[in-house]
C-alpha cells in the first residue's frame, strides 16, 4: 500500500516536473554561487547576514503577533530595498563590469592560467621595485587593490593606468619625481594612480618612531582588504599592512613568499603571520 501510494507521488511529481524546471534550478543556483564568490571576501557579506536577521525578526513577530513590530518591519524592508541598491552599489558594478569584461564561455570555464601569468608578472615587479627602492633607501608607499574598491582613493591623486614595471614604479618614488609624495595604487595588474591620499591609522597602541607612511599603509588596511606595501626612506626596511596589522622588516624573499600566497589565485591565502593590533618584525 506505501509502495503504491509513494509510486503514485513520484510518478505525480515527474508528470510536472519539466527538464526546463532543472534548467531554471541549475542556473538560479549557479548565479547565486557566483555572487556569493564575489562577495564572501568583502564586507558586504556582513550586510547581508544582518539583512537576513532582520527578516527571520519579521517572520517571528508576524507568528507571534506582534502587529506593531512587523508593520515596522515590514514598511522598513519595503524601503530598505532601495538603500540596499545604494549599499550594495560598488559590488554590483564590480559584477556587471566582470560580465562584461568575460565572455559566456569563460563564466564556465574560467581562464585561470592567463590570471596566474599576469599575477607572477605583478608580484615580480614589485618585488623587484620594493628591492631596488630598499637598497637604496628611497621611501614609497604602494597599495595593491583586492576585493575592497578603493575608487575614491584613487579619485584624490593623478591617474596614470599603466602597465605595471618595476622601473616605473621606482622613477614614482624618486625624491625630486613630482609624483613622489602619497600612494601608488595597482588596480587589476596596473598602476592605476599615483600621489593618492590614504587614511591614517588612529591606532593609539602605535609607535611614535613610525612615520606617516606606515600609519597610511595601515591606515587603508585597517578600512579594506588591500595590501600596503612601505619601504622606509630612513632604514630600507620592507614593512606590509594588510587586515589592520603592520609587519616590519621583510627580505625580499620573504616579501616575494607572502605576496604569492596573497596574490597568487591557486594558492591558500594564509595570513595569519599577523595578529590583531599588533606590530611584528618579520
């Protein structure tokens, strides 16, 4: 009698479940997949599980008849639809500018090994720079843009969009080159801008020794996901900022080493060599 009646449902569910039903699936699922990828190493993540609290609140005061708490709730969402286009404004640009940047093939099969090319070339530039600008004791300041968009940084120094050298970034830093003073900011494998204005840390727990550049590099740490990268114009030491910590006093072996697992799409990030708050020497 079960067998019947669960031969009967099954055979029910596949009269109206069409292949166009597991098409519908399939894409809506992968979608979501993608967005989530975009988003999970941002802080828009944090936003979302905040919106998803506030709607299980509604559901519950809908089921436990608190009339007020919902209308409030309810009208709330209703507008906050719109402030989450606002919110949310950098990540969907980032999308949209990614779709049309790839074609339909590569969103199924990305190219992982043109990323990787251009990811070594990144990473042996600056460390060829950050080496010659150490030895030679010529103070720089230069951010490596990740998931955290920094356009309005970069909208407060000069653009240059170029490709990224080791030769070009060193004649930035230059004591006497007018573009000198401030941040270079690589953006997608390319000096986007130099002479940027970055935010200085307000970490009380620093030291005084440290400069103005180290408190800019962990300054933009601190506030996104980039990687800060400070060659000090008194001792030519090789410090990095990233996830509002300071390292100090890297060689260039090292440097090139935590920049790779940083940078480098197919391989683990690690980067807990930093600790909260805290200043280490390398």
């Amino acid at each position: 009698m079960l067998n019947e009646f669960l031969e009967e449902r099954i055979a029910s569910f596949l009269r109206i479940f069409r292949l166009s039903d597991i098409v519908d699936i399939i894409i809506i699922t992968y979608l979501v997949y993608k967005t989530l990828i975009f988003i999970r190493d941002t802080r828009t993540i944090q936003l979302l599980k905040g919106i998803v609290v506030l709607i299980g609140v509604m559901q519950i005061s809908y089921f436990a008849n608190l009339y007020v708490v919902n209308y409030v709730l309810s009208n709330a969402m209703k507008l906050g639809m719109i402030a989450i286009l606002i919110v949310f404004q950098p990540e969907l640009r980032r999308v949209l500018e990614h779709i049309g940047r790839t074609s339909l093939g590569n969103w199924f099969n990305s190219d992982i090994e043109k990323e990787i090319k251009q990811k070594v070339k990144l990473i042996a530039e600056i460390a060829r720079s950050v080496e010659t600008l150490s030895q030679n004791k010529i103070g720089a300041l230069i951010v490596v843009e990740r998931e955290s968009k920094i356009g309005d940084i970069i909208g407060t120094g000069i653009i240059l969009n170029s490709s990224i050298s080791a030769e070009l970034l060193v004649n930035v830093f230059m004591p006497r080159a007018p573009l000198h003073d401030g941040a270079v900011i690589i953006r997608e494998n390319k000096i986007e801008a130099a002479a940027c204005f970055l935010p200085l840390s307000q970490n009380p727990k620093l030291s005084k020794e440290l400069g103005t550049r180290h408190r800019a590099g962990l300054g933009i740490s601190e506030e996104t996901d980039c990687i800060a990268i400070v060659v000090s114009e008194e001792t030519g030491n090789i410090s990095v900022a990233i996830e509002g910590n300071l390292t100090i006093g890297f060689t260039n072996e090292m440097f090139v080493k935590l920049l790779t697992k940083l940078l480098r799409p197919d391989e683990k990030i690690k980067t807990n060599i930093f600790r909260k708050n805290k200043i280490i020497t390398a």
